[in-house]
C-alpha cells in the first residue's frame, strides 16, 4: 500500500523546487499536482503545514511569501564574540547567527544533520569539525576543544575583546571561511551604521506580524531579509536590539515596544495609578522623533513620557518587568531626558547580567538628570534625596558604582559611593556599607553574598 505525502511534504518539496519565494496561492497549485487539499480550509491546512516547517521562513507582504530560508545563507557574514575560555581551550561557543548559519536544519526533526561544518581559516587550515552541546543542562552549543583552533587563535594573537568574521560560501555543503576582527580595528560608525539596518530589518519584520516574535523566528526571517548580505556583518542581533528603543526583549521573543503598550492599554489589566502623571490629549505617535518640532511639541512629548514611565511604574510593581521595560522604552523615545526612565532601564540590564549596557544607562540618566533638573551638583540648592527632584541623579549614581564594582574597577566605584555620601550625610540608599565592603577588598558578589546571609539570618529571627 502506498502512503500519500503528507501536506508538510509537499508543502516541503513546493518550496526548495521553487527556487524563489511563493504566496500561499502558488504553493497550494504545486502541492495541488500532486495531492489535492480538499479540506475544508484548504489556505488553513498549508499554513498549519508550513508552521511546522522550521526551515520555511515568511517574507511578509500583501500576500505573503514563504521561502526556504537556508537559501538565503550563502555570502552571508556574521560576526562571532570571542571569550578568554575559547583561547584558552580552542573552543567557540557559538552565538545565536552562527549557529544557525552553521547548523540551519538543527530543528528539522529526525532528519536534521549532525552538525558537521568544514572552516576554511584565514592564513590557517581547513578544519573539519562538528558543533556539539558544550554544558550540560545549559544551552550552549559549539565547536569543541580542537588543538588545531587553539593553535590558530595563538598565530593569529586573537585576545578575548576581538571577534571572528564568518562566512558562508556554500550552505548546503557547510563550508564557511572564518577570520580574525580585532577589537582595535573596529570600524565604529560603519558598524553602527550595520547595527541600525539590521534593527530596521527586525521592524519590518516585526510588522509582518501580529505581536511579539520568538527568537527562532525572528532570525531565519532577518537572514532571508537579506539582513546579513554584506561583507561587514552587524554586532550579534541580541545586543542590537537591545540597545535600540524600538525594541523589548524578554523570555525568548522579541516585540516592539511602542505595540506592546498599545495593547496593554487596550486590555487595561494593570489598572494606572489615580495618582500618578494624567494621560495626555492626542495620539502620541505624531509626537515621535523627526515628525514634529518647537516648544509646543516638546511639551506634549514630556508629558506623554512623563505618562508612560508612570505606566510603566504600575506594571513593575504588579510584577510585570517585561511590560514595565516597554513603557519605559516608549517614554524614552519621546523624551529621551527623562532619567529614571533610563536608570529603570539600566536596572533591568544589571539584573541581567549585561553590566555593560547597564552602565551606560545609568550614565545616560546621570546626565539627563544633571541637564534637566540638577545643573552643577556642587550648586544645587535642595537636600539630595531629601529634594525628590534629585532622586533619579541619587539612583543613576547608586547604579553606576554598582556596575564600576561588578566590572572590576574598584576605584572609580569607591569615588562614586564616597560622593553619594558627601552629597547625602543621611545616607539614605545605604552606601557606608557598600564602602565598608569595599573596604574589606570584598568583590560584589561577595557583597551580595553577605547581604542575601544577613537577610537570612534577619528572617529566621
């Protein structure tokens, strides 16, 4: 007896055929010649079997067309972080675009390969390798221990800050050529000018659909974009985003935020605070950077960020951090001066773990503080702390030191917390006791360690 081809298959075998990308029409007349969908929903079935299909990727548009992403990959590039442990033991532990640049059909089921990929490195040998799971019971995935790579990173004196260019010459055979990019040689406004087509990609993409995209979505569709078509490849996409407003981040998916809001305005699930800052008159979205200009139009674009960062205050406190970071994002695009919205901001990245970004918000709002509402902090009239006024300069300074610490730059750390004392005797965000373990040559996280022991102790009494 012969088994008919399920619609995943021919929907499968419509799509690598084509040759080019296909509206949801043009699919249904390729898999019609083999086996017609008689359902009742014919458009229904194939979306259903497309859905199923990893390796197909939607180009959005009016109609939409769908194509067999791994297609696009070739003469694509992209660039790979380097850390001190791959130096150190010739390993890569691979970001989110090389893997699936190295390892496109990892979620293809049972008939996914085995992770074999052959790199051509530069002035170096061809290596034949296979990605594989580096930690166990952890996500991480990469080329394992190889003296061969360990060797190369030595000739090539790559140190932990540089990166590797790679390269996809023939996707279906796995081949990639892998070179050098030292941190020193960095073309700073030529990658940030990548770093912005790339979020621009992401938005369209965004569009495209209803709400929120899960990573493994969002990637496949950035590559058949034609995202990474380009000899100098953009930074990691993670951080990108991160760092353009445009964008929320959070538990494995991407949203724009300014739709995000939309939507919790609509649903209202998190009631606003009778209190806090008015909903302003208007549609906010004409208010939006470039569209408008004078004095009249700052004012309402103030108000409106004055609004949101409020909003965004009544879902951090219901829990909803992810929500909250979309507020504030949405009100820092309208005013970009509002300081607590980035020290909010950096507060969500040192949860994170990602100090860095962390430390270049709280900066960000150290200076919109200063510019809007301290001026010189030696001549500033009112108690610090005490003046509420100068809360977010107080908090944009708790998180700097933090960070400084964290980072391992112990001193600048020290001048920040002594100056938040100076600034305020009452000491009332606690840094003599930051100084005191500072003191002591304690790390932060010995700090932190101590602090969570005594909130232990303190809770047992």
């Amino acid at each position: 007896m012969v088994t008919e081809p399920s619609f995943v298959q021919l929907v499968t075998q419509a799509l690598i055929g084509a040759g080019r990308p296909l509206t949801l029409a043009e699919i249904k007349a390729r898999v019609d010649m083999v086996r017609p969908v008689r359902t009742r929903n014919p458009q229904a079935t194939l979306r259903n079997a497309i859905s199923n299909v990893r390796l197909i990727a939607s180009l959005g548009g009016h109609p939409a067309r769908y194509t067999w992403w791994p297609r696009h990959l070739s003469d694509n590039t992209f660039r790979q972080p380097l850390a001190a442990s791959n130096l150190e033991s010739g390993t890569l532990v691979l970001n989110d675009e090389t893997w699936w640049a190295l390892w496109p059909d990892f979620f293809a089921g049972p008939s996914r390969s085995e992770g074999q990929v052959t790199l051509a490195l530069a002035n170096g040998p061809t290596l034949h390798t296979r990605i594989e799971h580096l930690v166990a019971g952890q996500a991480v995935w990469g080329l394992p221990p190889t003296l061969a790579l360990a060797e190369w990173y030595r000739q090539q004196e790559m140190m932990p800050q540089d990166a590797l260019i790679v390269r996809v010459l023939d996707a279906d055979a796995r081949c990639y050529a892998m070179e050098p990019c030292r941190h020193a040689d960095r073309e700073e406004a030529a990658i940030a000018a990548r770093n912005q087509a790339l979020a621009d990609a992401a938005e369209v993409v965004l569009r495209a659909g209803r709400m929120g995209m899960p990573e493994f979505d969002l990637l496949p569709r950035l590559i058949a974009h034609g995202a990474y078509r380009d000899p100098l490849p953009p930074d990691p996409w993670e951080g990108v985003l991160r760092g353009d407003l445009r964008f929320v981040l959070g538990n494995r998916e991407v949203n724009l935020a300014g739709r995000l809001v939309d939507y919790l305005e609509r649903e209202q699930e998190v009631p606003p605070d009778p209190w806090a800052s008015p909903r302003p008159l208007g549609n906010r979205r004409k208010l939006y950077a470039g569209l408008t200009q004078g004095a009249r139009s700052d004012q309402a674009r103030r108000a409106w960020g004055a609004c949101l960062f409020d909003r965004g205050m009544d879902h951090l406190w219901a829990g909803w951090s992810l929500a909250a970071e979309a507020y504030y994002r949405e009100a820092l695009r309208l005013d970009p001066g509002h300081a607590d919205a980035w020290v909010h901001l950096g507060n969500r990245r040192f949860e994170e773990g990602h100090v860095a970004e962390a430390l270049g918000h709280y900066e960000r709002g150290q200076a919109a503080a200063e510019a809007r509402t301290i001026g010189d902090p030696a001549h500033y009239a009112g108690p610090f702390w005490g003046d509420v006024d100068s809360r977010p300069f107080m908090r944009a300074l708790h998180g700097r030191g933090l960070c400084l610490w964290r980072l391992g730059q112990v001193d600048e750390a020290r001048q920040v917390f002594t100056w938040m004392l100076e600034l305020n005797p009452d000491d009332n965000q606690g840094v003599r006791f930051l100084l005191r373990d500072l003191d002591e040559d304690l790390s932060w996280e010995e700090s932190t360690a101590r602090e969570e022991e005594w909130m232990r102790q303190v809770d047992v009494v």
